[in-house]
C-alpha cells in the first residue's frame, strides 16, 4: 500500500460523504412502476438474431441489382443502429451516475440489448445480401451498386461527426433532455418497422421487422414514462433546449424514417435520386420499404404525437415545414448539437 495515501479508517468511525456522481448508486428504488413493466416485456420478448430462419434466404433468387438495393437499405440503417449500442451504453452509464431508480436503469440496458440486436441483424443481412461484411470494402457488382456505395460512404461520413458532440452533452443534461428526441425516433421507428413487416416477402427479413418493430414499442413507452415522470418539473431553460432538440432529431432521423435533409446531412446531390432508385428495385423484389408518401405521413403522424405530448407541459414545438408543421422557429442546428437517438 502506497505511504502518501491517508487511511481515514484510523480515524473516524464512519467514512467520508463519496463524492457525486458516483458511478454507482447502493439503492434499489421504484418510483416509475411503468418501467419495471416494460423491463419485464423486454425480457419475455428477448430475440436471437442470428437464430432467425436464414436459412429459407435464397439470395440466388434475387438478381445482383436486388441484392445490391436491399443491401443498401441494411446499410442505411446500420448508419444508425450500429451507433446505438455505444450511444445507449453511454446513457446507461449516466443511469448509473445519477443514481436513476432502478428499473430505469435495468430500461437502459434493456435498449442497449435491443439495439445491439438490430445492429447485429443489419449486420447479417448484409453479409447476406451482397455476401461481403463490410458495405464499404464490397467490390459493387452493378452500375446502381456502385452510385449506392457512394451513398453509403458519405452517410458513414455523416454519422460519424455526431459522437463528440454527444459524449460532451451527456454529462451536462438530464435524461429527460438528452432522450426528448428520442420519443420521435421511436414513433416513427415503430411504425416504419410495422409496414415493412407487413410489406415484406422474405421470411427472415419479415421476423426480423417483427422483432424490431416491437422493441421500438418498448423504446417509445420508455421514453413517455420517462417524460410524463420528469416533464411536469422542468426548468425553463431545459424547455427551450427540448424544442431544439425536437427540431435536431427530426433533421437527423429524417435520413433514414424519411430523406435527408440536405442542409444538414453534408451529401452529393445524386444521393437522392440514387437512394429512391434503389428502394424502387427493392420494393420490386418484394422488400417492403414505404413509399414517399407514406414516409411523409408516417413521419407527420409521429411529430403530430409528439406535439400532443410537448403541449401537455407547455413545451414550444418547433417548426418542421417539410412536412406541413408550424411552431417554433429553430435554425442553425448542426451534427455536433445533436443527441442522436434510435
Ligand atoms: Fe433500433
Ligand atoms: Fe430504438
């Protein structure tokens, strides 16, 4: 043992107050019965991704423009849901920090869990689809595939700027900030996900959906008991800061639950056209992506829901005029304001 370090427990019958934040909380409180409940439901509703029927895929039976499309699809969410794991594991350590009760705790682990799944299963449909591991190393076998990997590269350039920003916004907010763009995320995910299971033809991608779609339910009710526990108290400031949240989470999503906006995601000016292309062939070959329009409604009804939400705690909603919402006006939100959250 060092000789510098002071040893109190000569000297006091009890030790010091620990400095907070701690790392860990010595309490198992419930305040939130809601989310104990949803902890349950993740348990029950646990799912292997690598135990899903691969086996009926015959990627044989899809030409090298359809592998390479569906691919693409996979690739576009793996933008966001191979950040989440890390994203969500960093939330639960502040879970920790701040000594959350306890089944809050066990919720942020459970999406960590999630998240990791739907990353993993991004992971083996691609491996899969274009039978390479890496959509950024793949030799692209068609014209289409080739304008897709540029896609892909400049959306995994994109994603990538948000990390700093969010690993120094996590100590400086509360949960209830960090996480107010989440809840739309998770909206619009479930939904997303709901069609194209129903809109799907192969059978592993469909159980895949499936899956996914009702862990995004659980996120989303984590996300209302989490607000409609912390909303009624908070600071003025703190109300200001979730409306641009609202607004950054929209920018954000909007690339993968609808299209990029362009003055916020840095990207080419082919990137559109190229991407509905590729959602043309893969609709074609029976993989359920939404259309535009059903995008832009499905991504209209979730900001509408959340509205519903914020006016309940007289929180300002912002404006979000590419899909027909008025409010708040909010400009100049960049990648490294943003709390990405899916
Ligand atoms: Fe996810
Ligand atoms: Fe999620």
């Amino acid at each position: 043992m060092s000789q510098t370090k002071e040893r109190l427990a000569d000297k006091m019958e009890f030790p010091p107050e620990t400095q907070q934040p701690n790392v860990f909380p010595l309490s198992w409180h419930t305040q939130t019965r809601k989310l104990q409940e949803v902890w349950e439901a993740a348990l029950r509703e646990n799912w292997d991704p690598e135990k899903l029927p691969w086996d009926t895929l015959d990627v044989e039976s899809y030409s090298w423009e359809e592998r390479e499309a569906i691919g693409y699809w996979w690739t576009l969410l793996s933008v966001f849901d191979a950040s989440a794991p890390p994203v969500f594991a960093q939330a639960l350590i502040k879970t920790y920090e701040v000594h959350e009760e306890d089944p809050a705790r066990k919720c942020f682990f459970s999406v960590t869990r999630d998240e990791q799944n739907h990353e993993i299963m991004c992971g083996l449909a691609i491996r899969k689809m274009l039978g390479h591991p890496d959509p950024l190393t793949y030799q692209p076998k068609t014209d289409l595939g080739r304008r897709l990997q540029k896609n892909a590269k400049w959306l995994y350039y994109n994603g990538g700027r948000y990390w700093n920003g969010y690993k120094q916004a996590v100590p400086k907010y509360s949960l209830a900030v960090l996480f107010s763009s989440f809840l739309m995320g998770e909206i619009a995910a479930a939904t997303i996900f709901k069609q194209m299971y129903e809109n799907t033809r192969e059978a592993v991608f469909k159980e895949g959906f499936r899956h996914i779609g009702r862990d995004e339910g659980r996120h989303m009710a984590i996300c209302m008991a989490v607000m409609e526990r912390d909303y009624p108290k908070l600071a003025t400031e703190d109300k200001a800061l979730v409306t641009k949240q609202i607004r950054a989470g929209y920018l954000f999503l909007s690339a993968v639950l609808f299209e990029p906006p362009m003055d916020f995601w840095d990207l080419p000016a082919d990137f559109i056209p190229n991407q509905r292309e590729a959602e043309e062939v893969a609709r074609g070959a029976g993989f359920g992506i939404p259309t535009y329009e059903a995008k832009l409604q499905n991504w209209r009804q979730a900001m509408l829901n959340m509205k519903g939400v914020l006016d309940r705690y007289g929180i300002a909603f912002p404006a979000i005029p590419e899909v027909g919402i008025t409010g708040e006006e909010i400009t100049e939100v960049d990648m490294a304001d943003i709390i990405p959250v899916f």
